[in-house]
C-alpha cells in the first residue's frame, strides 16, 4: 500500500506540471493531456523501480515526450501518405505579424522543441536534458544551436544568454 501512495503522490505533484511542458513542446494540450496519462500508465508496472529514482518526474517526464514524439511521426508519416495521393495544397504566405513564442516553437522540429523547452523553460542544464532525452550531449547541443538560429529571426532575440 504505501507504494501505491507514492505514486499517487507524485500524480498529483506532477501531472500538470508535466502536461504544460508537454503542451509547449507538442503545441496541443489534449495529445499532452494523453500522452501524460500514457506515460503514468506505464509508470505503474515498474513504479518499484522508478520510486527510487532520483527524480521520478523526470521518468515521467522522459516517457511522455517519447509518446509524443511517437505521434509526430505517425502523423507525419500519415500526412507524407496521403500526400503521395493528392496532388499539393496552394499555402498562403506567412503573416508578416509577431510571431508569438507558442507559434515559434511549433516551427521547430519536435526533437529540437524539447531541448528548447527543457533547457529555457525548465531550466534543465544540457546534461540533465541529454540524460532525459536519452541522447549524447553533443546531439543535445547540436539541436539547441540548430533550433536558437531556426528562433532568432523569428523572435528577434539573442537566445544564447
């Protein structure tokens, strides 16, 4: 029993912590919503595990960018698909208007938007962010260098500091 207390503990700790860094990352706060909930269902199997960890949430954390990532790719592999049916949409140009933090980050790649919203936005240093995104430092690097020059024109911010 005092296991399952735990976790509900850490539940109601965390999830809408987590759901808001997923909502920045993925841009929608129902997939977040989800895939939170996805991540915590898989937390309980190995809860015994993962309740020793240093940081729980940050598992949990880890397991719902992954789920998200996951339905990146499905849909864009969906999208891609049906592409190959139809022919090509005519798009409109962009707005000249301000481009908002919110529609900056959903320009980026979805593996450059968590480092982004892990480093700035949860303050995680590169090496905590490469442990959580299982990905060496330098790919953790790379993408934030690639993903500050992909936001500074759009932002009109030094995005180093």
């Amino acid at each position: 029993m005092p296991e399952d207390v735990g976790l509900r503990e850490l539940y109601v700790g965390c999830y809408a912590r987590i759901v808001r860094v997923v909502t920045l990352v993925g841009g929608d706060q129902a997939d977040a919503e989800d895939v939170v909930q996805d991540a915590f269902s898989r937390l309980i199997p190995v809860w015994s595990k993962v309740s020793g960890y240093e940081d729980p949430e940050a598992w949990v954390r880890g397991a719902a960018l992954r789920l998200l990532s996951n339905r990146f790719r499905k849909v864009r592999n969906g999208k891609k698909a049906l592409r190959r049916l139809d022919p090509p949409e005519d798009k409109p140009a962009a707005s000249s208007d301000v481009v908002d933090v919110t529609r900056a980050l959903a320009s980026l790649p979805i593996a450059q938007r968590q480092v982004v919203v892990l480093h700035y936005l949860l303050g995680l240093d590169l090496a905590s962010v490469s442990l959580e995104l299982n990905i060496p430092l330098g790919t953790c690097k790379s993408r934030l260098s690639h993903a500050r020059a992909a936001l500074k024109p759009l932002l009109g911010e030094d995005l180093h500091a």
